[in-house]
C-alpha cells in the first residue's frame, strides 16, 4: 500500500509539473561555521552537506515534511516545512554543542569562540550600528582594548599597538592597506564589504600559531556563499552600496557582487576650514565559488577599489587657549591636493575534502596598488588674541595680532606595489585532537620616489632647520649660508622582500576530573630576505612558538578560564624599513613582544535575559622596538631597533539584552605602554591611550516596536599629540584632550524578514524582504575631538604654539536600507 501511494504521488509530480518543492541553505554550528558531511533527511529520502556545508533536498508540495537535520557530536534538530509546488525555500540551521557527546569534538560551537579567545560579532548588527565610518571596524573601536581617535578613519591601534600591527584576513586571504594615506578623511573606504559578510571573528591578542606574524591582534572576515537569488541596496547622504547574488539552477555556482560609492563631502564640509572638496571612493568585489564535488572547490575573491581625492583649501580659523589666554589662529591658503589611489587584488582557492578526517587548501593571490601624492599648498598664518568681552560687537575678532607667517609644502610622491602569494594548509583530526599546518610564500616589490619639502617664514624670514651645527648670530653677524627647505626628502627605492612562513599546531581535548580542558600549542617559522636598488641584501629568521589554555570547571555557574601567551614577532613590511630621510635600512630586524594573557568567561541570566561578562588582563614586553611618530593617521618609523617597550592593562565586556530581543554591549579598557629610546628613559608611546569606555546600545519603541534606536558611543582618554619636527620626544610631552563622541541612528522598519509571517500592508512591499528608513546624527553632543596639533612659531616671543587640528562636528545623515 505505502509503494501504491508512492507510485501515485510521482504520477500526480509528472502529470501537474512543479508538484515538488526545494529545500537548501548552509548547515552551521554556533559559532556559524559550516558543518560538513551533517545529514539532511526526511521520512522518504536524505542528503549530506558538501565542504561548504551546503545542501539541497527535494520534499514534496503542500505536505507537512518533518526534516532532520544531525551531525556527530551536535544535537540534532527537526523542522517541518509545507511549501508550495516549485517554491524554493532558504534554511539555514545552527546545530547547537550536544552536551552528552561532546567528548568526541576537538572544540565546538560557542567553546571554540570562549577557548581561543575570539570575540564574534553578528553582520547584521555591523550593518546597523550608525558611525561617520560605518563598518567592521567602525563596530571594532567598541571592543575594549581597540582605539580610535579618527572617526574617518577604518584604521584602529589594539592594546597599544599601531596601525600596522594588525592581521586582517578576507576568507583566508591577508587583505593589505595603501602606503601614502596621510589622514582618514582620505581613506574612503574599508576592504571590507560589510553587505558580503557571513563571519566576523576578532582577537585582540594571544592568538593561536595558524594566524600570520604580527603583534596586535587578528580581525578574521569570512564572505557567505549564497544560497539563492538576493539583493540589497543602501543609500545614504554619504553615498551608496549595493550588492546582488545568486546560485544557478545545479547549485554548482554561486556568486556574490558588492558595489559601493562614498562621499566624505558631508563630513569635510562641515569642518572648520572651508575647502572645496571633490572626493571618489569607489570599489567593486565579487566572491565566487564553484563545487566541482562534495569534496572539491574552488573560489574566487576579486577586488577593484579606487579612490581619488581633490582637494582645495580657502580658508581655517581655529580658536584654542582658555578664556583668560583665548588664542585665535587665521590660515588663508592657495593651492590644492589631488592624490588618487587603485588597487586591485584577486584571490583563487581550492578546497579539498580527502575524508572525513583530513581537509586542504590552496590559495594563491596578488595584490597591486598604485598611489600617487601631488600638493602644493600655500598658507599664510595670523596667529593673535581674540575679542573676548561678552556683549562686544566684535566678540570673537583677533584684536591683536602677535605673530604672521607662512608655510609651503609641496609633494610629489609615488608608490607601486606589488605583492604575491603562494599558501597550502591543512587540518587532520583524529578523534579529540586536531592538527593544523601550513606553507606560505610571498613576494613582495616595492617601488617609491618620494619627494617633499616644506618651507616656513615668520615675519619675512625664512626658518631653517634647526640641525646640529648651524648658528644665526644676525643682526650682529651677516648670514651668508644659503636658504634650505625647513624640512626636506629626495629618494627613489627599488625593494623587493621575499618570505617563506610555515605553521604548525596541535589542538586537544580531554577531561581533568569533572572539568573539560583544552589544550592548544603551535610553532611559527618566518624567514625573509631583503634586496633592492643600492640596498645589501640582508636574510633573517624568527621562530614563534604559542600556547593557550582552557579550563571550564564543573561548576553550577558557567564559567570558563583561559590563559595563552607566546612569542610574536613582526617582520618588517616597507614602509617600517623607510626612514624618516626616505632611505631603506634593510637591516631593520622583526620586533618581537612577549604575551600574556589570562581571561574569564562568566555566562548568566539576569531577569530571565543571558548575558555575557568577559573580562581579560594582559602584559606585553616588546624588544628590537622601531620607534615611530604618529601624525592623523601616517605613520613615519625611526628605521632602527633601538628601543623597548612595555604594554599592559585590563579588558572587561559586559554583553546581553539589556532590552529584550536586543544585544547591547558596555566596554570598559586599562591601558599603559611607554618605550625606552637608546636608554634615555622610559616615556609614553604615541598610541598610549590609558582609558577607555564605550557603550553599544539597540532598543525600540514599545508601543511602536518598528521604531529602532541604535546607539554607540566611545570614551577615550587623551594621546600623546606627537612633537614638531626636530623636537626631542622626551622634552616635549604633551597630550590632546580627552576624545570622546555619541552616534545615534533611528530606524522604522516597514518590512522585516526576520517575521515569521509577514504583515498585512500595500502590494508594493511584498517585493521587499527587507526595508527600513531613518536618520543619523553623528556627534549628537557636538563635540571637538582633535587628533593632531599644528605647531606655530610667534617670531616675537620665541613661543612655539600648538594648535588643535578638530575632527568633525555633529552631522545629520538620511538613510534607507532594503534587500530583495
């Protein structure tokens, strides 16, 4: 009787066409990675996930199917679906940790994100936070231990490390930043495309032996695979993204596109300094895949990205001082700046699933930028007192003039970058252990002329450097030296950097009494040579070994403790073998820091609601320490391993509903980290921001649940505000003010797919899987955050001033946000 039936269902399927319905998505487990070889089965017929973790099961229409969904060491899941005869639908399950099997699973679920110490965050949640910047990382600079002084700007210093001691990777490929960016508003855009984005994985230190060779921390992306047709579009006062993707009909190929358009207009605008501003932020990228088996396939990450910057001056006024010494400074400019930068990069990898045990990859990428610098820009300064008598009618004029000048700078600078890759890693499991190796090459060429010089007159005379030597007796004596650019680089450099890296790591499991323990211990290898035009060539190696540690005690609270800590090294890339002069010293050695970092993960319920508290505290010895300065956003190195430093401080995370079926986060950060210079003494680094606090918050109307505020705010502590050229850091320490900034984005949803069913509204809408409009305002508080100084010299009184550069004031910004 049931084959009778049978035999009718498939006859009724022939005859009525499309009486058969699809089922598919991507199979994850809690720390959404995808779940391969997990088993997909009805009453009738069954499948398996391929090393995507995709899937694909056929059920029939108009029937109520129970769907399971099982993998060892997972709990299993069961679904029951009723679709419509050819409809299409898109599931994607998250197999959470099966307590009572767990002893065969190397790490898994949430315990993978608690035992390496990685903080995960959710894309959906990056798409929505508001911030002038709004991003990965703009979401990053909430995270305790992560700082930011440049709202512009997607760069970001962890634990008192700068810009370049931070390891980012795109679906396992080493994404890379331009050279000659100087300050964020010239940046555009971040790599990476918040619409493609299925991971986002963060570790602020300590991280395992498989990551690559720096000393600050790993922001670790993965772009999703799609499972059927989708788009999305943004528009915004600052520009536009949108992205489409689709799978074909065999679900073989998938592919994603991402476009995006941005506009600081709004922002450099509303600044202080009247300019006229035409800036082209724009990239493309696509992720492609093709699965050629269960075990096999290859994808596909190209990137174009080209941002071109004019930039026109008029006219800055900027008062400082108290009201009892206001000081007021006028700069009138001629000239303009026009710098462009294009990258391109693309990347192939191959996935190979030889069993069940052993999995592999091959990847292989190329990244080329080219940058050029050109400005010639002309300011004439007054510096004086303003009127500050309350009811003048001149309240707020420079009365009193005590010092003119000027300034020229001029620039021709270019870059051509070109870097290759060549990877293979592997991971073995074998029953509660896992290996995990891998074989890295890298070429790397480089080709820079820089050409600079900057010129300063005060009252009709010419400055000269102040460099050893060089005596200005007049007007007793008569100055006969000829003149000399103030500040002055000439170079042309020719390098190419070779490296081979190798890793290797052992995972563990096991049980201590009652307590689960992990055990993870892994050995980096980094070799690189240098060469180059007039350069000798020079070879170094540095060996890395790691460990971490985890211990989750059976207690009645969930609790979890780790410790990891290891040798990191930071083998010199270009620009921290550049000098100040210009030149390469090609014997610039890999600085190395010694890290320590112990943490607790206490899991609770408070009013019914989970949250989180994540507390770490951490300790740093750094040696063969490159000093450098630190202006906006450009880093300049010393070139030279003359110094050593100390980092240490205290991280805590407190996240959960704060309002219900909302996640919010509070972080609170302790940081001090101060270098010795050629033995000098011990004074603070330029990224030695001791404390810092921030807040992300969601929340909604109650009675108008539709209606969302998002808001994040960032507390920081003053910098160091960097020394003037020629100035000796140890006798010139001053600090800018305290930074701190409120962002805030209200948001009406009309359509809203996370619904289990959708509302009743016009036809219109039903087109929508998403769709919301709203309104930022950036800087509620109005706040003049400054992230440099310009130093100004008073001829008269031999008084060198240092003149706040501010960031933006508050802004509003419209939005509208939707996906098909």
């Amino acid at each position: 009787m049931k084959n009778f039936f049978l035999w009718l269902f498939f006859l009724y399927g022939f005859i009525s066409l499309g009486q058969e319905a699809q089922l598919q998505g991507v199979i994850l487990d809690e720390n959404n990675v995808p779940v391969v070889g997990a088993n997909i089965s009805t009453p009738t017929n069954g499948t398996q996930s391929n090393i995507n973790g995709f899937y694909t099961l056929t059920l029939p229409a108009n029937k109520i199917t129970t769907v399971k969904f099982s993998y060892l060491g997972l709990a299993p899941m069961q679904v029951q679906f009723k679709l419509k005869a050819g409809e299409t639908k898109e599931f994607n399950p998250v197999l959470k940790t099966d307590v009572e099997q767990i002893g065969s699973v190397v790490i898994t679920g949430v315990s993978r994100n608690k035992v390496e110490g990685i903080t995960s965050i959710e894309p959906e949640t990056i798409r929505r936070i508001p911030g002038a910047n709004a991003g990965v990382e703009n979401l990053l600079k909430t995270l305790p231990g992560v700082s930011s002084n440049n709202e512009l700007s997607t760069q970001y210093a962890v634990r008192g490390g700068n810009y370049d001691e931070n390891l980012v990777y795109v679906n396992g490929i080493e994404v890379y930043r331009p050279f000659l960016i100087r300050s964020g508003q010239q940046e555009g855009l971040s790599f990476v495309n918040t619409d493609l984005v299925r991971n986002v994985n963060f570790s602020a230190g300590g991280f395992q032996a498989k990551y690559g060779d720096k000393l600050s921390s790993v922001l670790d992306i993965t772009y999703r695979r799609p499972t059927n047709f989708g788009a999305s579009l943004d528009l915004s006062m600052l520009g536009a993204s949108a992205s489409v993707e689709g799978i074909t009909k065999n679900k073989k190929l998938t592919a994603i596109l991402g476009l995006r358009y941005r506009n600081n207009s709004l922002f450099v605008n509303s600044k202080e300094t009247e300019v006229d501003f035409n800036p082209i932020f724009a990239d493309a990228q696509t992720y492609l895949t093709y699965q050629f088996s269960k075990k096999f396939s290859l994808s596909f990450l190209g990137n174009i990205s080209l941002n071109e910057y004019r930039y026109e001056p008029k006219f800055k006024e900027t008062k400082f001082g108290t009201i009892q010494e206001a000081q007021a400074l006028q700069v009138f400019y001629e000239g303009q700046e026009e710098d462009r930068y294009i990258t391109y990069s693309a990347a192939l990898k191959a996935d190979y699933q030889l069993n069940a045990n052993f999995e592999t990859s091959f990847i292989g990428s190329i990244y080329n930028t080219q940058e050029q610098e050109y400005f010639d820009i002309l300011a004439e300064y007054r510096l004086g007192q303003p009127n500050t008598n309350i009811g003048s009618d001149d309240l707020g004029e420079v009365e009193f003039t005590e010092g003119v000048g000027g300034q020229l700078t001029h620039a021709r600078n270019d870059l051509d970058a070109l870097i290759v890759n060549f990877q293979h890693k592997g991971k073995i499991t074998i029953e509660n252990s896992e290996i995990s190796y891998g074989l890295k090459y890298t070429h790397e060429n480089i080709r820079d002329r820089i050409q600079e010089y900057e010129i300063i007159d005060s009252a009709g005379y010419s400055i000269r450097p102040p460099l050893e030597g060089f005596e200005n007796n007049q007007p007793y004596e008569a100055f006969e030296a000829p003149l000399a650019p103030y500040y002055s680089i000439r170079a042309y450099n020719e390098t190419q950097i070779n490296r081979i890296q190798a890793f290797a790591q052992y995972s563990y499991k096991t049980k201590i009494k009652e307590a689960d323990f992990w055990l993870n211990a892994g050995l980096r290898s980094h070799y690189w040579q240098v060469e180059g035009k007039a350069i000798d060539k020079q070879a170094y190696n540095v060996i890395s070994p790691r460990a971490q540690i985890a211990l989750k005690p059976n207690w009645e609270k969930d609790m979890l403790f780790r410790l990891s800590g290891g040798f990191y090294y930071q083998p010199p890339f270009y620009r921290e073998l550049r000098s100040e002069t210009g030149a390469v010293n090609p014997k610039v050695k890999a600085q190395q820091a010694i890290h320590i970092v112990a943490g607790n993960d206490y899991s609770f319920k408070l009013g019914k609601r989970p949250f989180k508290l994540i507390t770490e505290a951490y300790y740093k010895n750094l040696n063969d320490v490159n000093p450098y300065t630190l202006e906006n956003v450009r880093i300049r190195y010393a070139a030279q391993n003359n110094a050593k430093a100390y980092a240490y401080g205290a991280d805590l995370r407190l996240n959960g509903e704060f309002v219900l079926g909302t996640e919010s986060w509070v972080s609170v950060g302790y940081l001090k980290t101060e270098e010795n210079i050629e033995n000098r003494g011990y004074i603070s680094r330029p990224t030695d921001q001791r404390l810092k606090f921030a807040i992300l918050f969601q929340d909604y109307v109650p009675n108008i649940p539709k209606l969302k505020l998002y808001l994040n705010m960032v507390y920081n502590t003053g910098l160091p505000g960097g020394v003037p050229n020629y100035a000796d850091p140890y006798v010139y320490q001053v600090r800018l003010d305290n930074y701190h900034r409120v962002d805030a984005g209200f948001s009406y949803v009309l359509v809203d797919s996370s619904k289990k069913e959708k509302e009743e509204g016009p036809n219109w809408l039903k087109s929508f899987k998403d769709l919301s409009i709203g309104f930022e305002i950036f800087n509620i508080f109005d706040r003049q955050n400054s992230i440099t100084n310009t130093y100004v010299r008073d001829v008269y009184s031999k008084r060198l001033y240092s003149v706040p550069n501010y960031l933006t004031p508050r802004v509003f910004n419209l939005r509208m946000s939707m996906r098909f």
